[in-house]
C-alpha cells in the first residue's frame, strides 16, 4: 500500500468514527455487555442451578467456540449484525448526504478512494469487534470469580479462545466490506440493510429447504463452519472450514469487484 492510499484510509477510519451512527453502536454493545455480565452474575447466585447448566457463562470453560454453542457466540451474532449497519451506513449516508463528489474533489482517484473506504471498514470492524469481544468475556468474570469456576482452562483453552477471537473479528470485517460494497452499488444505506437481510434470512433459507444439496455452497452456512473452525454436524454434506472460508472470500471478492466497478464508472454528480 502506498503511502498515499495508507493516508486516505486512515482519514476514512477517522470520518467513518465521526459517524453518529458508529458511536451509537459501540456504545449500545458496551451497555449491552454490561448488562450481560449482571445477568450472568445473578442467574450464577443458585449453586443448583450452576451445577445443572454445564454451559453457564460462569463456567469459564463453556466461553470457548470449539464444541459448538458458546456464550462467546451471542456476542458474535450482534457483531454481525452491528456491523452490517455500520458498514452500510459508511457507504450509503455519503451518497444520501452527497458528499461523494466533495470526497472526490481532494481525493479524484475513484478507486483509491473507494479501495481506502473499504480497507477501513475492514480493519475498523476488525479491531472494534475484537475489542467488543473482550469487554462481553470480562463483565462475566465476576460470575466466574465469585460463584462460577475455571476448571478445564488451560493454555490450550485460550489458545482456542483467542483463535475463535480472531475468527469472529474476519468474519465480521467480511460483513462490514459487504454492506460497505452492497450500498456502493444501491447508493444507499437501506438498499444495502435489505439486501443482507433478504439474502440471508429469504433466499438462502428457501434455497437450503427446497434444495438441501446447495446448502454447503450458502453463506450462513459457511460462515456457521469458520468460526467454530469445525464442519456442520446434522447435515447432509460435509464442508471443510478451509473450503468454507474460501468460499467466502471467494464471494465477498465477488462482490468488492462489482462495487468498484460501479463506483469507477457510474455518475456521482447525479446520483
């Protein structure tokens, strides 16, 4: 990267953190984790009711993604979706605002521009996600110090953590390139919000009932084998976590292409 193109997506990384809507949402998962970390502790008080739940947040063993559900995967879910808002919200409120071809007036090269956007978004979501992830682990550790227990932790244990760490940060950077790539190509931050939406919940749900066959080539469905880096169990095919994350990056490449193509090509005056 170039020292111009390092320069303009640090200046994309600081405008996209200007953004209300950015603020806001940091601010609601860490409201959110907190309130998490309360409700861990106070359904952690019945020592019964602990030994009965084997995956209670205060068993710190039950934190790690390797063996399925995890308390580390319902902050995984808000990222995603927090990210998807974040993402389309970088892309589309320019184009709402417009405020593009003023962009344009300092920066003229299209691609390096959008090339720039898209980078931040992704180390944005990257490092924000990670962050998120370790303030949702630490407001459990109270439960875990006061009523829960650490057995089964060991270096190998966090290891695996830190590695489903990771995998969840890359996996909601990729959501973020794409709702970043998604409004380039609709101008709008609600095109890409329903598209996301529509695509994930709509046509990959009614494509994996009417042919199960396609599952394996479905994003969720990949995405569901990355993060805890381990093949589907109860389906009718079997998908490789390596396979599965090409796959996405294969799409995800996809669709980077198109949207900058159409930022390259399209008239920015009038849209």
């Amino acid at each position: 990267m170039s020292t111009r193109a390092a320069h303009l997506t640090v200046v994309e990384m600081r405008r996209a953190l200007h953004r209300r809507l950015v603020r806001w949402m940091v601010a609601l998962a860490l409201a959110l984790s907190a309130a998490a970390g309360v409700i861990v502790y106070l359904s952690s008080r019945d020592p019964a009711e602990l030994r009965r739940a084997a995956d209670h947040p205060a068993q710190m063993a039950s934190w790690s993604v390797g063996n399925g559900d995890s308390y580390l995967l319902t902050a995984a879910v808000f990222l995603v979706v927090g990210a998807a808002i974040c993402g389309a919200s970088v892309a589309g409120a320019e184009w709402r605002a417009g405020t593009v071809t003023t962009a344009l007036t300092w920066e003229p090269s299209r691609l390096r521009l959008h090339g720039a956007r898209t980078a931040a978004a992704a180390i944005l979501a990257t490092v924000i996600s990670f962050g998120l992830q370790v303030v949702f682990l630490a407001a459990a550790l109270p439960a875990v110090a006061l009523n829960g227990t650490t057995d089964g932790v060991d270096g190998g244990w966090w290891l695996s953590l830190v590695m489903a760490m990771l995998r969840i940060s890359m996996i909601t950077a990729l959501i973020a390139v794409l709702a970043v790539s998604i409004a380039t190509i609709g101008r709008n931050t609600s095109a890409a919000l329903v598209a996301v939406a529509a695509w994930a919940l709509v046509v990959e749900r009614l494509i994996a009932g009417l042919r199960p066959q396609w599952a394996r080539f479905m994003i969720s469905e990949n995405v569901a084998t990355v993060v805890p880096w381990s093949p589907l169990t109860g389906v009718d095919f079997e998908r490789p976590p390596l396979v599965a994350l090409l796959t996405l990056i294969a799409y995800l490449g996809a669709v980077v292409a198109a949207a900058t193509v159409s930022f390259a090509r399209r008239d920015v005056v009038s849209g």
